[in-house]
C-alpha cells in the first residue's frame, strides 16, 4: 500500500503486526466521528491492553487484534500507532504494517511508510468503519513527540510524571577532637515535588498538538502572526474549523531611488493534493472555480495597485472532498520579474465576516518568479493545519509550482 491507500478488510477479525530491525511500542485509539477518544479507556498499549473489541498483545512484534463486529458502533476507526524509545527517531529505519486474517495467518496488505526522519512516533495504519463494512488505509503521519504527543491529539490525558525528590544533603563533617566542636546538624532532605494522577503510562507528552517539525497553536488566542514554518491548527474552541474561509494575498511593487517600480502581475493560485501529493486540481485566474465552487479565485490583479489584498482565494473548508488532504497557496510572476522588485507580500486568513485569523508576512525575498506562500494540510483528527512556508522557487505559472507544492507537503 502507499500513503493514503485503502482496501476493504475481508477478515472479521484481523491483526495488525508492526516491525522494524528496532523494538517498537505499538498501541492503538479508538476514536469517534469526532476523530477522539471517548475515555483513555480508549487508549490501548502494553499496560492497559485491552478495549472493546481490541486487544494488544506481544510476541516476536507487538500486535493489535481488532474484532470488527465487537467495535462499539460508536468508534468510528482504530488507529494503530509505533513508537521508539525517548530520543531515538525512525531515520534510517523502515517499520511495516502487516495487516493479516487474525483465524488463517493469511495477509490482506502491507504498508511501510516512506521518506522518515526525525520522527519518533507515527499514526501506522487505520481500520475504519463505512457504511457498516470496514476498511484499512494507510498512513504514515509522523510526530516528532513521541507517543505522548499522538495521544494528546487524539483527547487521551497524558500526564507528565512526578519530579524525582532532591538529593538530601551530606551532614557537615565533625570538628577534629582536640578543638571539640557539636557536630553540624544535617541538611533535611528538601521537599519531594507533588505525585502526578494517575493516568496511562504512556511516555511523557510534549506540547499538544505538537507534530514533526515543532509545536502547534490553535485560534483560541484571537489572530496569530505566523513566521516561516510555523503552524497554526485551525481549531477554535476544541472545533475544527469549517465554516468558509478567504485568503488573501498581496504585494505592492518596490521603490527605488524614490520612484515606484513598473506594475508587476502577480498571480495568486491554490493547488488542492490527495494523500499521495498527486494533484487534484488547481485554482487561479485562468480556472476561477474548482471541486465544484468549493474553491473560487476572485480573479486576476494586473498591477498590485491599491491597498488591501490583491487577491483572494475561498475555501469552503467543511466541503472539501475527503480525497483532498493538502492545499498548496502559490504566488506567480506571470511578467517575468524577481520578488525582489516585490514588497511587503503577504498571505492573511480571513473568516467569512472578514476578520483576519492568520496572517503570514514575508521578510525576505529571493530573485525567483514564484514563491509558496503556505499549505493547508487535513490532520487525520479531523482540522486542518496552515503552515508558513515562504519558499522561493523559479517558475512564473501555477503549471510549474505543482511539483515543489506537493513535495513540500
């Protein structure tokens, strides 16, 4: 299987194995339409291995047993998860989902999950339920905080573990006997920190939401300023976010030696990707309306002139079609000049009353003809993620942007 494949599950009660040339901890969740946990009961691994319908077991590789007809009807999936002890990441290593028949042995699919670095846990395989049939896909998301990191996602309390009591200090030496002297009272022990509740013992979280690449924030804050690489979870008030959203991308030509530059026609453009980052299709001024006006491009700028944003691409977030799973926000110039005759280019997210949610300012620039601004990328909890990316690379259409865009997703 490749990243975002999917097969119907012959079996009714099926096993997941997952192997690599290193010991991995395999678990598994149980999520609900929401894409989280009911309960940590929902939280299966080696010190709490079992939940209805799923048992966890180990041998020569860690197994996750799934009994399909026992899954309670409100679990919509079972995700299965590895990860590897605290600073070891998957660099170098190739761990394989083996999907089998639990009863006959026989294999139904394999996965082994591409292109890993500097992750230390991962979101495997899923076996998920459609109208009343189960399937499995793959998937191969990575975090780089560990398992604690994908439980907290998924809404499992991990607590971090109780501070270890201080080292009591050593008792003063005693004066020698010819100048007697009463001994020094020894130092108390200082006080141990508070025990922690009690929780699964699954390795200590990071930050939530915390996947490779570094910490997420959500929209909680109000509007957030994002700079190169920095993520933000489009999640306000524990939701995602689905209502319609604009975003609004603007430049204004430079001046030099106090004269305003020619007009530059740049091209604002969206590329939506499936799991594979194959292209779906792309919307810009040539093509105003894609997925069936899910997405809508307000059409071509020619000069940069005024202020304000110069163009402005709507998502309907809550109807793009499942087979989407990226969004690539792209900045052409169709005239052949270098973003270093740009200034102040921008990207901004708007709601739909047209208050601005996120915004991303580009503080350098490089004498390139096309820049990717930023990605929206479909977390397998259910939001979706927007990235700063700031990219520079040569190409003045959107036809040239397709294969960078879906490499940087």
């Amino acid at each position: 299987m490749t990243p975002g494949a999917n097969l119907p599950l012959t079996a009714q009660r099926v096993a997941v194995d997952v192997t690599a040339p290193t010991k991995l901890d395999v678990s598994a969740l149980l999520l609900s339409p929401q894409g989280k946990v009911r309960s940590d009961e929902d939280f299966v691994f080696y010190n709490q291995p079992t939940a209805p319908g799923v048992t966890h077991s180990s041998g020569a590789a860690d197994t996750i047993t799934v009994e399909t007809g026992a899954v309670p009807a409100e679990i919509d999936k079972v995700v299965v998860t590895a990860s590897l002890d605290a600073g070891a990441t998957f660099a170098g290593t190739e761990p394989t989902a083996t999907v089998r028949d639990a009863a006959s042995g026989a294999v139904l699919a394999t996965f082994t999950p591409p292109q890993l670095g500097s992750e230390t846990a991962l979101l495997v395989v899923e076996l998920y339920r459609r109208n009343e049939a189960w399937k499995v896909r793959a998937v191969g998301q990575g975090y780089a905080n560990g398992l604690g990191g994908i439980a907290t996602d998924f809404g499992v309390n991990v607590e971090e573990p109780a501070a270890p009591p201080a080292p009591t200090a050593p008792p003063a030496p005693t004066a020698p006997p010819a100048a007697p002297a009463p001994s020094a009272p020894p130092v108390p022990p200082a006080p141990t920190a508070p025990s922690a509740p009690a929780a699964p013992s699954a390795p200590a979280a990071a930050p939530a939401g915390a996947a490779a690449g570094g910490g997420k924030i959500n929209l909680d804050k109000g509007r957030v300023s994002l700079q190169k690489n920095q993520t933000v979870s489009l999640v306000k008030g524990g939701e995602p976010l689905r209502t319609s959203v604009r975003m609004g991308l603007g430049w204004e030509p430079v001046f030099r030696a106090g004269r305003r530059a020619k007009d530059i026609d740049l091209d604002a453009s969206v590329i939506a990707y499936d799991a594979n980052r194959k292209k779906i299709d792309a919307c810009y001024f040539g093509k105003l309306a894609i997925l069936g006006g899910v997405i809508q491009h307000s059409g071509d700028n020619l000069t940069g002139e005024g202020a304000g944003d110069d163009e402005v691409i709507t998502v309907h977030l809550g109807d793009l079609p499942p087979e989407v799973t990226g969004l690539v926000f792209t900045v052409n110039s169709f005239s052949g000049q270098k973003f270093t005759e740009v200034a102040k280019a921008y990207c901004r997210l708007l709601d739909g009353a047209g208050g601005e949610l996120v915004r991303f300012d580009l503080t350098h620039s490089e004498p390139r003809t096309g820049v990717l601004m930023a990605k929206f990328v479909r977390q397998f909890s259910g939001e979706w993620d927007m990235t700063a990316l700031g990219e520079f690379v040569d190409s003045r259409t959107v036809r040239g942007m397709v294969k960078p865009g879906g490499a940087a997703l």
